[in-house]
C-alpha cells in the first residue's frame, strides 16, 4: 500500500484516451458510460467493506460504506438528470475502457485486512482522479462538440471529488509505521 501508487483507475486514464473517446459518439453514450463508472465504484466500494468486515476491521468497512452510498448517489442522479426510467444497457459491444474495469474503480489488490481510514481515503483519492483523467482525456479527444463540453464538465466535478477526499485525508489521522505488522495473523482454517 503505497502513498504514491496510481492505481489502474489513474494509469488506464493516462492512455488509450483516444480509443475510448472514439466510443462516445454523443452525449447520451456520455452518460452511459458516466454511469457505469459511478455503478461500478459503488459497487467495488461495497465488496471492499464486506473484505474488511470480514477481516473485523469495522471502522474501514463503515468508510467504505460510506463511499459506496454516495458513489450510488452519484448513479441515480445520473439516471435522473437524463430522464432515464431505468439504468441504462452497455453500449454494444461493451464499454471500451482501457483496462478491465473503468477508471474510477478500486484495486483489491489495494486492501490490506489491517488498513485504516486514512488507506481507504487513499484508495478513494485515486479513483476519482482516475475519474477526472478520464473525463479530461474525452474532453480533449471526443469528436462531438457536445461530448467535449460535457466531458470537461465532469472532470471539473471529479477533481471537486479530489478536492474534497483531500481535505478528508488531512483531517484523517496517518498510520503508524508497522501498521501492517500482526503478531497473530490469520491462517487460512481460521
């Protein structure tokens, strides 16, 4: 768990922008895809807290949580905004990210059973700016007018994300050195 790791979220965004760019046809498919970002964070955000609730480590799987409401949140008011009656379908073919998953969801690899808040404000820092270096890029690379002004749009909100994880992190105690170190670590017939 490194303080200065991009995560898949962040390194996907930095490339291939053009190729996903080029699957935004208009602003609907826009949208489409915001959705699926925001779906799939809150989704990976609610199997984070169930790995930490299993693991006992309450606190981080209350933040996790947390984080999951409000990435749902962020779905139903994309939903709402386009007078959607109900979620929308993949767009044929299946959504071109860069990597497996979009740029706004968590790693596992990323969770450790013994982490802290201040882990998972990190976790959560990357997604959102792998989220805005997503927009950004279709911002700077869709063909559609349209698309380039609703892209930039979203990446000023994702780095209004960024920001506020930010100032969760400062007010959010860092963890000891030997956080990770346990004396009894489970074993896998536990």
């Amino acid at each position: 768990m490194s303080d200065d790791k991009p995560g898949p979220g962040v390194a996907a965004a930095r490339s291939g922008a053009a190729a996903v760019a080029a699957g935004i046809g208009d602003i609907d498919d826009l949208m489409v895809y915001a959705y699926a970002m925001e779906s799939e964070a809150a989704e990976r955000y609610a199997e984070f807290a169930d790995a930490m609730e299993t693991h006992n480590n309450v606190e981080v799987a209350e933040l996790f949580r947390k984080l999951s409401r409000i990435e749902h949140i962020h779905a139903q008011q994309i939903v709402e905004s386009m007078s959607w009656n109900a979620p929308p379908p993949p767009p044929p073919g299946g959504f071109r990210w860069v990597g497996l998953e979009g740029p706004e969801s968590g790693d596992h690899a990323d969770l450790h059973y013994l982490m802290q808040p201040y882990h998972a404000l990190q976790i959560a820092l990357r997604n959102e700016q792998g989220a805005q270096l997503f927009y950004a890029a279709v911002a700077r690379e869709a063909s559609d007018e349209k698309v380039r002004a609703g892209a930039a749009e979203m990446a000023e909100e994702e780095e209004e994300h960024v920001r506020l994880i930010q100032q969760w992190l400062e007010r959010t105690p860092k963890p000891e050195p030997g956080w990770a170190r346990d004396d009894d670590p489970p074993m896998l017939g536990d």
